[in-house]
C-alpha cells in the first residue's frame, strides 16, 4: 500500500506491505523490517531487530508521540485523493475524544450542549511536562463530559516492563552509579546508567546487548559509568564504528584483498574494531595490539563471546616501542588511533609499523580527525579550537566543553586525541610509500563521507556541501572532511626517504 504522510509539514512517500507476520515499511527509500504489536488502544510497539519503539497515537491519527516528541500527522492514499474528503471521517455517529497517554486534565474548554465546529478546542492535557490542546474531529454538539480539571486520565503506557515480563532487573554497582540489566527477547538485556549524579554527563544511557554480566562488569570497571554504554554500542551498534570501518574498507579494498591475510588491528582499545573485522573476515587472521593491558581484558573477553578462533591480543610495551617478535602484516590498520599518539610517538611509531608491513602491503589509516576541520568533534566538540595555540586550546576546553574536566592537562588532552593529523605530517614519516586511490563508484574522501551520511536527510544541502568541498579540493588541494583515511601502498621500488608518491584520494 503506497501512501503520502505529511509529519510536521514535511512530505513523505510511504510504502507498508504485509509480509509473513511482519510489516515492511519503504519511507523516502529507506527500508525498515517491523514486528508490530498494538497491546492497547492508541498504543503500537514496533520492533526493529533488538530495537524497540513505542508511539502513542491520538483517537484522529493525527497526533504521534514517540520519546517525548509531539509529531503532527497527515496520511492520506493518492488513490483516493479525489474521493470523499476529511470531513466524512466520522460520518454522522458520534466521535470521541480519549487522550492516548496518561497526562492531567488542565482545562475544559466546553460545557455539554455547546455547539462546536471541527478543529474547535475541546480540552487541555498536560502530558510529559507539555500541554496539549485537544480539538473535536467533528462539528456537531458536546453530548456528555466525562472529565473534571484536575483528574488524571489517559491509558496505562506500555512500558518496557509489560515486554519483559515484570522480571527484575539485575543490578551492577558502581560508586557513581547502578547499571540495570533487564533481560529482552532471544538473548538479549536492557542496560540502562542510573548515576548517583544527575547532573554528570553520562555519553550514552542504554543500550542493548548480548553480553554477559562478567563482560558488562569489566567495561564498567574500566570505562565508568559515563562511557559503559557507549563501548558496549561501539561493538554491538551496526550505525557506529561498523558501518564507517566497513565501509571504509570497502571503499579502499576489495574482499578478496583481506580474505586469507594477516591483518593487525594497531590500537584496538578494547577489541570493538577487531572483533567486527574478525565476523566480518572470517578467513583472514587479525591481531590485535594495545598499549593498556585492561583495554585487552575486554578484547579477549568480547572474541571470547563470540567464539571467534581468528584473532587474538597483545600489550605493547610502551608508547614508543613494539611488542617482540611480532612478525610482518600484510595489511596494518590504525582505525581512529593516529590522534591518540603524543605528537613525540608519531614519528617514532608509525615508521616501526611502516617496518611490518609486507613489500606490496599496505598501511589503512581510518577516521583520523583532520587536524584542521572548523570544529572539533573527536574530543571537545568546540569550534576553532584546532586553529588555537596549546595553552589557549587548553584554557578553551576546560571552560566551554562539557566532556572536559578541570583536572585535564594538555598531555591528558593529547592522548584523547584533541589533535588530528594531516597527509602531509603521514606522508613525511614513510618511506617507499603511494597513496592510493579509492574503488568502484567513490572517487574521494568527499564522496565517501557523503556515503556515509543519510542520503535522505538534508539531501539538497549536503550535495551543495559537496560541490563546495570539491571546489575547494579541486583549487586548493584541502579535502575539508572531519575525518581523514589513506590506503598506503609499500612499494616493491625504493623510492627516496621521506617521499610519498600521491596517486588518488
């Protein structure tokens, strides 16, 4: 059935198809598999995977809740466009108005017997902290009130705990805060960050996921409560660090490239990088190398998890060494590391690495921040601070960014990586080195993040982003992306020290 919504003013085409139980919905090209359940009047759950949504629907289908946000709503079937008109919905019977979410009565606008005309209000529920005025479908004449101001009406919300079965949570402690995990469907938990603190800002307050209590503990443990969700999603979210790794890859490297190699994940932090490369490829052998012991705990314990046997872990020693015997690599991968290393490591480590990869290897270098982006969205998320000097950089930070606390020191700053890299400071540290140009349809690093962006949101103006960006590539040689990538042949032929030859971005 193909439909045409209009939600708060914006057009949309819709297409639902019925499907062996499920429902299937195409808006704007985007395609969603739903399991739908309608467990109460006005009420619709609608899974998603392990996604779970609730919207609240008022008795006119004209007004959707969902998380709190108020949606306006016009549906209407271009084949019956040229049919009888909205004012035919309710016919001559009677229509009722019924809040669809539990809210306070603030005011009734109209006494029985008065004469209404359609859109005229009716009465004002405050639900969710936000005042709602409700207005009649209808023109016709108010038959009975079955409401005073003040009383508390609507339908009992279909809370998580009506889909889990009233089980309880368990509960990990933490001495700033509790985590709640809340058993779902097929092996899956609610993990939900209660802070003692309200106010500390905590990245990500739930997540879903299929780890064990022990796994959960030891992220806790090491990240806080402030970061446990947002790790635990690194690995398990297929919209964060796997959808731009992969189709990073993909963009750089064929598959048949990385099946049967042997592949190290430099700087795998806890092991999310590696073990979505390791399902990913499973022919290919990858190791993973940290310089924090914790951080592998978690690695091992998440390829654990997964049964994967085609991978494994090892500590660097140090920030400016590598771990012996380490062996040569047909392909080194540094996802979003580069801006971790202290400006004294890069030109110490990157050229030992450039050692371990094999003549005809190659070096991938994934989501470094561009040391020059207008705004900085690694660390601080403030503007203009990477054009800052250090101490003023510092000053910057610890009084505007939210993320940075006042103890931090620039060093501190450094190794969270407030300071992303160019190709210039890369290209210097390599020898015998080509950059190499992308595959198939993505021509550069501009194309590739458009790809990685919602092709549908605000399409109009990232395609104006786009031809500025080029325009600005094409005259100045500045690619002005967030995030900088480079596929880094090691060439059979010495070339001179310190060259790099630039083929394609």
């Amino acid at each position: 059935m193909k439909l045409q919504a209009k939600i708060n003013g914006e057009k949309l085409d819709v297409e639902i198809v019925e499907q062996d139980g499920k429902t299937r919905a195409v808006v704007e090209g985007r395609e969603y598999t739903l399991d739908v359940s309608h467990p109460e009047q006005g009420v619709f759950a609608l899974r998603n995977g392990h996604k779970m949504t609730e919207a609240f629907v008022s008795p006119d289908g004209k007004q959707v809740v969902i998380g709190g946000h108020d949606f306006e709503v016009e549906i209407a079937d271009p084949k019956r466009l040229r049919g009888a008109g909205a004012d035919h919905e309710h016919g001559d019977g009677v229509a009722e108005i019924e809040t669809a979410m539990p809210g306070k009565v603030v005011r009734i606008l109209v006494e029985v017997g008065a004469e209404i005309e359609k859109g005229d209000g009716v009465i004002v529920v405050e639900a969710m902290k936000m005042q709602n005025e409700m207005k009649s479908p209808k023109t016709g004449i108010v038959a009975k009130i079955n409401a005073t101001e003040g009383d508390k009406r609507g339908r009992r919300r279909y809370t998580r705990r009506d889909r889990i079965k009233h089980q309880m949570a368990e509960i990990i402690t933490h001495p700033d805060g509790e985590l709640h995990l809340t058993d779902i469907a097929d092996g899956f938990r609610l993990v939900t960050v209660k802070p003692v603190d309200a106010s500390q800002f905590i990245a990500v307050h739930s997540c879903e996921t299929s780890y064990p209590t022990d796994l959960i503990e030891k992220i806790l443990a090491v990240k806080g409560i402030a970061w446990v969700c947002d790790e635990i999603n690194r690995d398990v979210d297929p919209n964060y660090v796997s959808k731009y790794l992969l189709n990073d890859l993909a963009a750089y490297f064929a598959s048949s490239d990385i099946a049967g190699r042997r592949v190290l994940d430099f700087g795998c932090g806890s092991g999310a990088s590696t073990a979505i490369l390791a399902r990913e490829y499973p022919d290919a052998l990858f190791t993973g190398v940290e310089l924090r012991a914790d951080l592998l705990e978690i690695a091992k314990a998440r390829a654990d998890h997964y049964g994967l046997s085609n991978c494994s872990f090892i500590v660097s020693p140090d920030g400016s060494s590598l771990p012996p015997d380490l062996g040569e690599f047909d392909i080194v991968i540094m996802s979003a590391v580069v801006e971790h290393l202290l400006p004294d490591e890069r030109p110490v480590i990157l050229p030992l690495l450039w050692e371990q990869v094999k003549s005809g290897g190659y070096l991938f270098l994934d989501q470094t921040p561009y040391r020059y982006f207008p705004i900085e969205l690694h660390t601080t998320m403030l503007p203009f601070i990477n054009y800052l000097p250090d101490s003023l950089a510092l000053a910057y930070a610890k009084t505007f960014s939210k993320r940075i606390d006042d103890g931090e020191t620039w060093e501190s700053l450094l190794r969270q990586g407030i300071r992303g890299a160019t190709e210039k400071e890369i290209g210097s540290l390599l020898t015998n080195s080509e950059m190499l140009g992308c595959l198939g349809d993505v021509n550069d690093r501009i194309d590739l993040w458009l790809k990685n962006t919602n092709p549908n949101k605000m399409a109009a103006a990232k395609h104006l982003t786009k031809g500025v960006l080029k325009l600005l590539y094409k005259t100045t040689g500045i690619c002005m992306v967030r995030t900088s990538l480079w596929r880094i042949a090691k060439v059979r032929s010495p070339s001179r020290p310190g060259h790099t030859q630039q083929i394609r971005k």
